[in-house]
C-alpha cells in the first residue's frame, strides 16, 4: 500500500488534479460542447454517429484501433484538420508512417449519412474526433465530452509528416509530445492505444534480430522466443510483412484493458517506444499506476484524447466543411 502514495503523488503534480476528468474537462478556448446541437446545425449530428459506429462495430471490432491511429495521425500533423482523410498524390496518407492506415471507410460512412440529414453542416474533424470517442467507448475505455466546432483544412502534405518510428527512444518521444503542447502523462497514456490493434514485423524486428540492448530493456524472454516464432526473419525478397497484435493478451480482445501496461512492467511490450515506458522515472510510475488500476487509466485517457483533439484546430472562418472527407470542395467541383 505505501507504495501507492509516490506515485499518487506524481500523478497530482502531472495534473490529474480532477478526478472527475471524464465529466468536467476544461474546455478548449476555441471549440464549444455539443456545438452542432447547441447551435441547431445539426440537432443529432452526435446520435447520428454514434449510431454509425455502433453498426459497423458489430461487423468489424478493429474500428477502435484503426481510428485511435488516424485521430493520432491526424491531429500531430498539422493540427486536427482532417488533413489525413484526403487523398492526393502526394497527400499525408501517402507518408510512409502512414502505410496501413485504416477507418476511412468508417468515416465516409458517417460522413455519407450525415451529409444526407444536415448538408455541409458537420465537419470531417469533428467526425474524426466523435467517432474514435464512440469506439474508444464501445471498447471498454472511457466515454468522455468532444468539444465540437473544428473546421476542415485544405491542404495535405506527405512532406509534413513527421510521426516518429516505433523505435523512438521515450526522451525522444517526449520531446515529441511536448512539441504539440502534451506532456509526459499524455504519451504515457495515449501509448495504451496500443492495447489493440496491430503491428507489421517489420516494426519490431530490431527488437527481435539484432537489438544489441540499444533500444534499452530487452525483451522479456518468453515473449522473444513466441515473437520470433510470429516474426520469423525476412530473408527472401517478397516474404511478406506478418501482422502481429501489439498487445497479444488484449488485442484479440478489441478491448482497452490494463495489461498493456503490465505487460510493460514484465518486459513484455511488443514495440520498442512501450518498453521504454520503464527507463523514464515519470514514465515508469505512471506505467506502473495503470498497471494497477485501470480506472485511473480511463479517466486520464478521457482527458488526453480531449487535449489531443484541440490540437491546432480550425474554427469561425478558417477552413471550410468538406461535402466529401477526402477532397477540398474546390477540387470536389473541378469533376
Ligand atoms: C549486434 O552485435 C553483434 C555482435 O556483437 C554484431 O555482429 C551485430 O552486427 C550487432 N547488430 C547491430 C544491429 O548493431
Ligand atoms: C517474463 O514474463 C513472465 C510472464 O510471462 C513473468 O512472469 C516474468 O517475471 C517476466 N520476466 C521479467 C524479467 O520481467
């Protein structure tokens, strides 16, 4: 039990002063809660996707993963703009680090339904954004307010994606993070996306073949050896690229659960970025506090999900309302 205290106390000093963080998040300055009903843009346009996300979860449970990923992508390049939904030679889904990105379809769905009740009412950022709420939601994890009211860029740029590799080391990350305004709590805690979800061996396979310690705590070794067995070494050109789940104990599962972090605890992480949690002293005791207790996992991932989601957004004038998420209008008209 006193052990418990400690990490309390960093936990208050890295600010989940409110407890209640799920009910009584600070409002981003620019965007407004239920902004669409409140200003009767689109009464139900929350309802209408929560629906949505709700029908194809039923066919494909991958959704959460898929969209904690895109909402990420999105919102660390260049702002919550929906810049990651347009296509384009040259677009941000055209990056490397974007390679497998999925839920598109997910929300050109949404989008779809929505244009044919409110036209041109709701953005594709807010949907991004309400939707991977719902879904984190449906997975287990916490509901919590989505500030609305984003506005759609109208630029995408593959050069502009800087998303760092798996490998990263956590200081590193870190610097990241704070780069757009987030601290060491929120990479703690918005790394527990990889609970589901999936990865290609290729991101892990410096851990697996020639890790020589430089990536910090090696991997536990249970765990190499049924790795290597599900990541086999690349010899032959063409081998494909295998699919691993980044946490095998939850990700067939498709639920948020509390052994991502265990598992950290036990050098069990699969991607090098996870098992450097345990190097950091902050990053290994809030590891350790949502090892222990998910709730707190829960209410902090309401808040950082609501602080990534204000991330450099467009509102009031700028941008504009796509008609469809992957073209700007003016491009949308052209044909
Ligand atoms: C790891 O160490 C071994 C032996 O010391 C060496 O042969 C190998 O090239 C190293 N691998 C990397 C990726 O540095
Ligand atoms: C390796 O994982 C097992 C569970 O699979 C655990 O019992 C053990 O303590 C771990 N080893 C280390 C060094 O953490």
């Amino acid at each position: 039990m006193a052990m418990f205290f400690p990490v309390l106390a960093i936990a208050l000093s890295l600010c989940i002063s409110n407890v209640d963080a799920a009910t009584s998040l600070p409002q981003p300055v620019k965007l407004e809660w239920h902004y669409y009903k409140v200003h009767n843009i689109c009464h139900d346009a929350e309802v209408y996707i929560r629906h949505q996300v709700e029908l194809m979860m039923k066919t494909d449970k991958y959704i959460t993963a898929k969209l904690l990923r895109l909402a990420y992508s999105d919102c660390f390049v260049s702002g919550c703009d929906a810049s990651i939904l347009l296509d384009g030679p040259d677009s941000e889904k055209t990056a490397p680090q974007n390679r497998g990105l999925g839920g598109f379809v997910v929300i050109d769905k949404i989008k779809t339904v929505l244009e044919s009740r409110c036209k041109g009412k709701v953005s594709c950022a807010d949907i991004l954004q309400l939707a991977t709420r719902d879904a984190v939601h449906m997975a287990g994890g916490p509901s919590y307010p989505v500030f609305t009211g984003r506005r759609d860029g109208m630029t995408s740029k593959a050069s502009s994606v800087d998303l760092p590799s798996p490998s990263i080391s956590w200081q590193n990350a870190l610097k990241y993070f704070k780069s757009r305004g987030l601290d060491v709590l929120d990479m703690v805690t918005l790394l527990g996306a990889h609970s589901i979800g999936k990865t290609h061996c290729r991101q892990v396979e410096d851990r697996l073949y020639n890790n020589n310690n430089t990536l910090g705590p090696s991997m536990n070794a249970t765990s190499l050896a049924e790795m290597r067995k599900l990541c086999p070494p690349r010899v032959r050109k063409g081998q494909s690229d295998l699919l691993v789940f980044l946490n095998p104990e939850s990700g067939s599962s498709y639920k948020l659960t509390k052994s991502y972090y265990s598992r950290i605890l036990t050098h069990e992480a699969v991607l090098g970025i996870d098992q450097q949690l345990l190097l950091g002293e902050d990053t290994k005791t809030i590891t350790q506090e949502f090892a222990a207790d998910f709730e707190d996992f829960r209410k902090s991932l309401a808040l950082s999900m609501s602080r990534m989601g204000s991330i450099s957004v467009l509102t009031g004038q700028q941008g504009e309302i796509r008609e469809n998420c992957q073209v700007t209008n003016a491009n949308l008209h052209k044909y």
